[in-house]
C-alpha cells in the first residue's frame, strides 16, 4: 500500500522569503501526486497535481512541485510567499487506477511579516 | 459543474448519543465517495470509501458506520458517539485523478 512523508509539521516563514514543503512517499507502482491546500475551518482545496508528463508542476498562485521518480519525492516550493499563504498543506498519492487516496500528516505554514 | 455538499458545518454531541452527517453531490454520476476524519496534528485519515449504491469499504475499525443508499448521496453514523469520535469530518469525491472536498463538519463530543 502507498504511504505520504511529509517531513515537517511545522513552517514558520517571512513574508517574500521562500518556501519549501517536502513530501516523500512510497509505493511499488506509477502514482498520481497532488499538493492541497486548506485554511482554517474549510475543506481541502487542490493546489496542483502530477498526472503524467513534465515532471515540474505549478499552480496559478505561484506555486510549484518536482516529481522526482528516483527519489519517490514531490516537494512544493514557492519564490516568494504573501501572509494569504498561510494554511496548512497536504501532499497525497494515489495509485493509476486505484480509489484511495491516502494523504500525509499536514505541514503548517505560518508567513509572518 | 460539480458541488459537493456536506452538513452540518458543526455539532456538539454528547456521549452516547447518535451520529448522521450527510454528503451529496450534484452534477456527476456514479462518483467514487470518501469519509475522511482529521485530528490535529495527524492528517486526514481514510474511513470510509465507496465506488457505488451499497458498496462501501471500511478502511480502520472504529465506532463508526458508512451507508450509500442513493447515487450521489453518502452519509457518517454511529449508534453511540465516543469522546475520541471528535474531530474533523471531510467529505470527498474522485474523478480519477483529483479529489473534491466538502466543507466539512467539526463534530465534538461532550
């Protein structure tokens, strides 16, 4: 069964400072990745995903993933991040042609000024 | 386009009492649906899943019960709530490659 690393709980952050979340995960077979994101009280939001193709995704707010096969990792990075960024982020995997989704622990950004 | 619809939003339930929390979508068929709970600190935790009426599949034992009685139509019971039945309870459906999420309920447990 596949199983989500994320490495850190917690990420305290200056605004306009770089981010990056790292995710590691394991399985056998070819996998879908995605990054969500969700702010207090809400659901999960999709920040972007990894299907198949280039292996550099990126999101319309800035966002950024690298599929890395040989390292089973999909890091998210971002350049420079705003206060609004300030949520929780969780990386998922799920295997082509299964139907669970399995998700790792969460890590929190915190941007402060 | 696609909703998904969960409810309420919040509960407060005493011990012993029973669950029903309720998850609908609306403009696709024949969905793959989800119960996920989560707990601070520990990330979504897979319940339940279904890929059709009736069929559902329990992921962890727990205190807690699944049902599909229509298509598009999903829903969380217990017969008698527990303390660590507390938590956050997401509502989810696939189309194969992402996942759509409800709003979720913060259910806690007196």
């Amino acid at each position: 069964a596949q199983s989500v690393t994320q490495l850190d709980s917690q990420v305290p952050v200056f605004e306009e400072a770089p981010v990056e979340l790292r995710c590691n995960y394991s399985s056998s077979v070819s996998v879908y990745l995605f990054w969500y994101v969700q702010y207090p009280n809400q659901g999960l939001q999709l920040l972007l995903k990894y299907l198949s193709g280039s292996t550099l995704v990126k999101s319309i707010n800035g966002f950024e993933a690298e599929f890395n096969k040989s390292q089973t990792s999909f890091h998210l990075r971002k350049p420079s991040v705003h206060i609004s960024d300030t949520a929780e982020y969780f990386c998922a995997v799920r295997v082509v042609n299964d139907y669970k989704l399995s998700f790792g622990a969460g890590t929190t950004v915190t941007v402060r000024a | 386009s696609q909703t998904i619809h969960q409810w309420p939003a919040t509960l407060v339930q005493p011990v012993g009492s029973p669950l029903s929390l309720e998850c609908t979508v609306e403009g696709t068929s024949n969905p793959n649906l989800y119960w996920y709970r989560q707990a601070a600190g520990r990330g979504l935790q897979l319940l339940f899943y279904s890929v059709g009426i009736g069929q559902i599949s329990s992921e962890v034992p727990q205190n807690l019960s699944a049902s599909r009685p229509q298509d598009r139509q999903f829903i969380l019971s217990s017969k008698k709530l527990l303390l660590s039945d507390s938590g956050f309870y997401l509502c989810a459906w696939t189309d194969y490659t992402e996942a759509f999420f409800g709003q979720g309920t913060r259910l806690t447990v007196v």
